[in-house]
C-alpha cells in the first residue's frame, strides 16, 4: 500500500464518496458502545451516517461541544479543538468500521460486543484547519489492510468542504488472554 500516496490524496478531497455499494444508517452513541470499547466523556464519535462494505469505508459525525471544558484552556479566547482529539475520533470512526467489516454487515446487533484495542503507530497525522467549539465534523475513514492483530486505517476529519486534518494509523488487536 502507498500510504503516501493516501495522504497525498486525503488532504485535498474527501476519502469516501458514497456510491451503489454505500448504506445509509442510524448508528447512535448506544450502537457505537456495542462496538468500540470508548465511553464518555471519551468517546468521541456522536453517530455513524453511512458505511460501505465493499469501500471499506465509513462516514461518522462529531460535534465539538462549546461546553467541552478542554477547550477553555487549547486555547483561552481562542479556542481550538485539540489535534490529538481529532485523531482520536477519526481512530475511533475507524474501530467501528473495522468491527462492521469483521461481521460482513452494516448494521449493529445488540449482542455485539468491542474487541480491546490499543493504538500501535500513528504513521502520520496532518491538521491543516482549526476545529472550532460547535463545528460539526464528519469523520470518514477507510480500511486499508488488516489481518487478525493489527488494521491500517487512513482517516480525515472535514468541516463542510473543508479538509481539517488527515491522519493514517495502525491498531493493534488484543487478544482476550493477552
């Protein structure tokens, strides 16, 4: 896989365009808890909009709360949504793409259960636009290889039109008796 290539591409236009093979869903906080094993105040993704089993790619949502106490402080009198945050939501958009890819379908069921997880190499990460408190963000993401233990994701997050920051990511599947 070229992942400069991705990157190259990822900073200009949307990862993800939906096509014939995209599903549109209603995936809330509830279904995303049967995937990922995140909760607040850390889980960062609000719903999933659409998936694409044959794309491997996914479409999710994150609104930044104006009332997110981090940011009186990244930055006072001008905040911004932390970096580290976005990449955050984006690897956790991408968890939720990888458990609906592992189960082959597009919808959550609800003896679904997350898989521990735990961030292996981030192998690049871009911010090229600030995220502001009340920003809707969509996250979309793509699953460019896995095996059993470990997946590569690439992953933007967009204000509108506007790409505000990229990041490619490796995760590392734990087993249970690990």
């Amino acid at each position: 896989m070229d992942y400069e290539r991705v990157i190259k591409k990822a900073k200009r236009r949307p990862m993800f365009k939906p096509a014939e093979t995209t599903t549109e869903v209603t995936i809330g906080k509830a279904g995303i808890e049967r995937m990922i094993p995140h909760r607040d105040p850390f889980l960062l993704v609000d719903r999933i909009s659409q998936v694409d089993l044959e794309q491997e790619a996914l479409c999710a949502h994150r609104r930044i709360d104006p009332a997110d106490p981090i940011l009186a402080g990244h930055f006072p009198g001008e905040p911004v949504y932390p970096g580290a945050l976005l990449v955050e939501a984006m690897g956790q958009a991408s968890l939720c793409l990888y458990h609906l890819l592992q189960a082959g379908r597009t919808e959550v069921q609800d003896d679904d259960t997350p898989r521990p997880v735990r961030l292996l190499r981030i192998h690049q990460a871009l911010f090229q636009d600030a995220a502001r408190p009340g920003d809707e963000m969509t996250l979309l993401c793509r699953q460019l290889e896995s095996d059993s233990f470990t997946v590569t994701c690439a992953a933007q997050a967009l204000r509108g039109d506007t790409v505000c920051a990229v990041a490619m990511m490796d995760v590392f599947m734990v087993d249970e008796d690990d």
